[in-house]
C-alpha cells in the first residue's frame, strides 16, 4: 500500500503530464485548421460597422438581416484558396438568395496599404473578375475579423434567422465537394427553420 | 521511487518542450548573401509551406522603406512562389533587420495566414 504522499506526488506527476499534452494538443489544433473543419453553436453574432461597401447601395446591417440566413465570407482577393472558393459562394448565392440566404464578404486585407489590398477599385475589380454580385464589405482595419475572432483566410461564419451564430469554419472548398455539401446542408437546415 | 518520479518528471517537460518548440516554429527564414556593394536577400519557406506570390512578400526596413521580395517562377497556378523570392537591399549586411510580412499557405490546410516576423 503506497504512502499518501507517494500517492499524492504520483497524482500531481499524472496531472502535470495530462496538462501538458492537452495543451499541446489544443494549440496544435489551433495552429492546423483542416478543411472543412467547424465549430458549432457559437452564439449571438456581434454586429458589425463596416462603412465602406459594394455591390449594395447601403451598408448592410446584421440587424436589417434578421429573420434571414447569413453567410459571412471572410476573405481577401489575393488569397489564392480564397478566390478559389468563390465559385461555390456564387452558387450558393444564386440557389438560395431567393430563398432566404444573404451571403456578405468582408473583404479583410493580409497586407498594410501598399499591398493594393485596400484599395476599393482593386476589390471592385476582383468582385467583377469573379462573378460576385453579393454585398461585400470593406474590412480594412480588421475590425469585423477582430470581433469575430478569425485568424484564417478564407473563413466563414453561418448565422442563423435569430442572429446567432450556428456554424464556423476556414478553408478552401470546391463546388459538389463535400465540405460543399456539407455547408449547402447547413445552409438548408437553417433556411428550414421558423 | 523518488529517482523514478524525478525522471518522469524531466521526461514530461522534455516532452511538452519540444512540442512546444515545434508548434512555434517559424515557416519562413531570410538569408542575407551580400554581394559586390549590394545583400541579396533570399526568403526561404519551412518544409511543408507555400508562400503566396499573389501577394508578396515584404521587408519592412527600419528607415520605414519597404522591399518586396518577388521570383520568376510561380506555380502552375500562378499562386505561389516555385522558388525562393528574393530581394535586394543596398550595402552589404551580414544580417539584416526589419519587419518581415509574408502570406504563406501550409499544405494541406487550404488556407492562407499572415506570418510576420521580427529580424
């Protein structure tokens, strides 16, 4: 039979070795989104303020978007997995607008100002090179990405008609690709809801 | 028993050390290679990493100019470097300090990242 303190210290060794290996593992996943990976039932979205827009004649609030399903795209049109995606928000957006989806960019730059990313006429640009009629927002000081907490280009966060965010994920997808699927599924899973 | 738990002991920081240092390891490093009156510098991905040509490169400089790093050869694809850009700064430095801002893209991940380093 151990003495108490042997057994004490054991505990102590046991639960400094199960901390340190699940901190790594946390930060590992951090650092390592695969695609299509999610996180689920967030919360209630925060609003964002973006003052500089396109594709739309006014701001568009999350508070005017209520009772309508909202895509957020986070991304920036030199982020090659970025541009990549967009042909699938376009479908996204043609199958669905109709039907109750809002898809909105917010359009964040990697680069400071030299880098062209900020300039409104390059993403207006880039909005017309791919096809993109959805309202998209200039997120130039990053403050949209700040409060959502984004660290990855591209992003997305799925709200649902109450304002809540449902669904998050980063990285690239392909039109009928799973993580396709998987979204045009959530997609219609929120559309379907009162 | 005390010898054995000291040594589990050192073996799990070991451990949690080296995963630590793996986890922060940089994807990018700069090679200063000076020439005749001029350092030619050369930004060098981690195995494992892509770094967006869409996008290049930058140097911030502590005088507060800026060098862009570019190559000629990119990608099928056009999206990324196909070999170490490089970039050109005046007078010749052994190491060379600045503000270094990249976008680099990890295989596999299909996302791209900002990774800015302190030289």
């Amino acid at each position: 039979m151990p003495r108490p303190s042997l057994l004490f210290t054991l505990s102590l060794v046991l639960a400094v070795a199960v901390a340190a290996v699940s901190q790594h593992a946390g930060g590992a996943l951090a650092q390592t989104p695969l695609l299509g990976q999610t996180r689920i039932g967030v919360g209630p979205a925060p609003s964002w303020h973006n003052t500089s827009w396109l594709n739309t004649d006014q701001p568009v609030t999350l508070e005017s978007l209520r009772g309508r399903v909202v895509l957020l795209n986070f991304w920036v049109f030199t982020c090659y997995n970025c541009t990549n995606t967009v042909p699938s928000l376009v479908d996204l957006d043609s199958k669905y607008r109709e039907r109750g989806l809002t898809i909105i960019g917010i359009h964040t730059p990697e680069f400071p100002p030299y880098a062209g990313e900020h300039d409104k006429g390059n993403v207006a640009r880039a909005l017309e090179k791919y096809h993109i009629k959805y309202p998209n927002a200039q997120d130039n000081d990053s403050r949209t990405w700040d409060l959502y907490g984004i660290r990855f280009w591209p992003s997305f966060v799925l709200i649902d008609k109450k304002g809540r965010i449902r669904y998050e994920g980063a990285g690239e997808f392909h039109l009928g690709d799973a993580t396709y699927q998987l979204w045009d599924g959530r997609i219609q899973e929120l559309l379907s809801e009162q | 028993m005390k010898t054995v738990l000291l040594g589990l002991a050192l073996v799990i920081v070991a451990v949690s050390r080296t995963a630590q240092a793996q986890t922060n390891a940089q994807p990018l490093a700069v090679r200063a290679e000076p020439t005749d009156s001029a350092t030619r510098l050369v930004l060098v991905a981690a195995p494992g990493w892509k770094i967006n040509a869409r996008v290049k490169p930058a140097l911030e400089l502590p005088s507060g100019a800026i060098v862009r790093f570019d190559a000629p050869q990119l990608t099928a694809d056009s999206a990324y470097f196909a070999e170490p850009p490089t970039a050109r700064i005046l007078g010749r430095v052994a190491t060379v300090r600045g503000m270094l801002k990249a976008s680099v893209c990890a295989v596999g991940e299909q996302v791209c990242r900002v990774v800015t380093l302190k030289l």
